[in-house]
C-alpha cells in the first residue's frame, strides 16, 4: 500500500500547479463585447467599458440614471450605438456596488464580468453573473486632440464670425438637455476627484468634498453657474442653466459670495476659497481655474444664439452687467485662456459630458486658439 501514495500526492501538486497556470489563461481569453454579441451561447468571461443603463431593446440611458438593475457595456467607453453595447443584469447582490443609480460614477470604468450569455431585454446580453470586477484603474479619456476632428470639420479654416456661426451649428445639433434634477448626479462624474471617486472638486475654492453633501445647507456643494444665471435671467429649465459645461459644484457659502458678479481682478480675499478675490462688482477665481472660467464664458457665448428661445449670450468688457444677457470682463478673459490652458481635469469632463451626457463639446476646451480667432486677441 505504501507505493501507490506517491501517486494521489503528484496528482494533487500537478492540480495545483494547473490552477495556477489557469487564472492568467482564463484572464487572457475574456471575450471583447463585440465576440460576446456574435457568440450569444453558454458561459463566458467578457472585457467592456460601462457606458449606461439599459432600459428597453434599444433605448440605454447615458445620464439620470433611474436604477440598479441592469449596465450596458461596450468596446469604447464612447459607444452610443446600442447595436455595440452588451446589456449586462445585475442580480441583487451586485446591485449597490454596480448599479448606477447608487454610482453613477462608474460610467467610463473597465468591467469584467462573468455569466451566461444571452438574450436580455431582447438584445444580446449576458445574465445571471458569477462574478463582476471593475478594472484596477480607471482608463484615462481619449485624447480630444486628433480625434474630434471630424466633429469640427465644418469649421476648418475659418475665423471670426464664420468660425463662431459653425461652431455654434456644431455644438447645438443633437443636443441632449438634462433636467436641473439630473445636474446633480451629472457633476458627481464630470467633476470628480481623480484622487478620491467620493469625492468632487468644488470649482473655486479647489476643495475635495464628500459627493454625498450635496444640499443647500452650510457645508454642503450646490450647483454653481459659472455664467450667473440672472444675466440673462434664464433660470433651470432644461436650457442653459442645466447646461453641464458651465455647473460646477461649489461651497454653498462661496457660491452664495460669488452671487452674480462679473468676472475681473482685484479685491480681497475670499475667505474659504483661498486664491479668489473679490469685491463689489466683480469675482476673480483662483489661477488654476481662470482658463476654466474663460472657457466656459466662451462657450455659452457660442452655444446661445437667441435663436432656439433662449437670450443670446455674449462676452464684454463691463463688470456692471446687471441682468443684461452679457457677462465680462472679456479683456480679463482673453488673458486667463492664454495664461492657464486646458488641463487633464477639463478635458476629461469635456469628454464625459460629450460621451455620456449632452453630446456636445466645450470648442475652446479641444481648441484654446479658437478663443481669439473670434473674440479677438
Ligand atoms: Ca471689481
Ligand atoms: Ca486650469
Ligand atoms: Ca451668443
């Protein structure tokens, strides 16, 4: 009896060095979603991107999130064509750690997840999963530069007026326009903290505060218009003032000092938002967000027209505006594109409003230049 144990041992030690060797080789062959859309049968271990929420066979929601219970996957965290999307179930227990009602945070993360694959909600899907996992970190966003090429190719070689006039076509067509309500969870992604996904970064004052402190009371974040939504006196309706490249979260206190004053330089420093000044007329934000601001002015100048019933919005060199659709001081903004141009952080959020949420860019984000090609220099 003594020699056959030898043999159960080899075997045990070879299982083991098998097992081993299997979660590389099993990591390796997870399937692209578009192999797990061709290949809707038995089990598989699939790769996407989190893109949205599926709620019927070819209707995915990028924003406002209304549940918990179902992700929409894809190739390219850009994806807007359901036909490239996988739609994902999620059973109760992965439902707070991936449902994104509870964490609308997570569009753009890698996921990895294994179950059955097929048909949900009639599409190709993947069902019942065994396990779930996000990506160890998150994929930085494409590179704007090169690829929205072709989003701006009608505005190539022009300047000025005619510049201005397509961009404005460019970033008015297919518009997706969010509810005030929905604005809250919009920021909760476009302005999240890169260092803590808890988090957001409150626009002026450059402080990390909790996403759950979103309120209107002391201590909380509220949505800040950078363009003072009484010049123009446009309000909330879904329009401009829910329009995600000018919201950002702020204090509550600071938002309330900032009010609806003009942009300029000068004044004293606002307490709880180091770098900013102000006074009686005017507000000056910290040096890391002036192009920021700038941008931002710039954009609503472009995007609002006054021709789909909302005030044309325009940039001057006053800082006594009042409720006139007009917002300055345009000299002061000039400079601040020049001097503090588009960083990781903005161009990221350009990205996630454009991807998951509006569907229009910042122009001035992706082509700081094309500031003074037509507010002048
Ligand atoms: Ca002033
Ligand atoms: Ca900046
Ligand atoms: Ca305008």
């Amino acid at each position: 009896m003594p020699v056959r144990r030898p043999l159960p041992i080899l075997l045990s030690v070879l299982a083991c060095l098998l097992a081993l060797v299997a979660v590389p080789a099993s990591a390796a062959s997870s399937l692209t979603v578009a192999q797990a859309i061709a290949g809707q049968s038995g089990t598989g271990t699939v790769l996407g991107y989190i893109v949205g929420e599926p709620t019927a066979t070819s209707t995915v929601r990028f924003g406002d999130f209304t549940g918990d219970t179902a992700l929409a996957i894809a190739d390219s965290r850009t994806e807007s064509s359901t036909a490239r999307m996988l739609y994902v179930q999620l059973t109760s227990s992965y439902r707070s750690a991936f449902g994104l009602l509870s964490n609308p945070s997570l569009i753009g993360r890698q996921l990895t997840v294994t179950g059955t694959l097929t048909a949900y909600f009639s599409h190709p899907g993947l069902k019942s999963p065994s396990a779930m996992s996000l990506g160890t970190t998150p994929t930085p966003a494409p590179t704007p530069s090169g690829s929205t090429d072709a989003y701006y190719a009608t505005a190539a070689g022009k300047s000025g007026a005619s510049l201005k006039a397509a961009l404005h076509t460019i970033i008015s067509t297919g518009v997706t326009k969010l509810s005030y309500d929905a604005v809250w969870d919009a920021l909760k992604v476009t302005d999240q903290d890169p260092a803590n996904s808890s988090n957001v970064i409150l626009v002026y004052s450059g402080l990390s505060r909790a996403k759950s402190l979103n309120g209107g009371d002391t201590g909380d974040w509220n949505r800040e218009h950078v363009w003072a939504k009484s010049h123009g006196d446009f309000g909330t309706a879904a329009g401009p003032g829910t329009d995600l490249h000018h919201l950002r979260p702020e204090d509550v206190t600071v938002n309330a000092l900032r009010d609806n004053k003009d942009f300029d330089t000068g004044g004293s420093a606002v307490s709880g938002a180091a770098g900013n000044y102000t006074d009686a007329d005017s507000w000056e934000p910290r040096n890391a967000v002036k192009g920021d601001v700038a941008r931002m002015i710039f954009y609503m100048a472009v995007r609002y027209e006054g021709d789909d019933g909302w005030p044309d919005l325009e940039v001057d060199d006053s800082v006594t505006n009042g409720t006139d659709p007009y917002l300055g001081r345009l000299s002061k903004l000039l400079t601040w594109n020049a001097q503090d141009p588009p960083d990781t952080f903005e161009k990221n959020r350009n990205q996630v409003i454009y991807a998951s949420y509006q569907h229009n860019r910042n122009p001035f984000i992706d082509h700081p230049e094309w500031v003074s090609a037509i507010f002048g220099s």
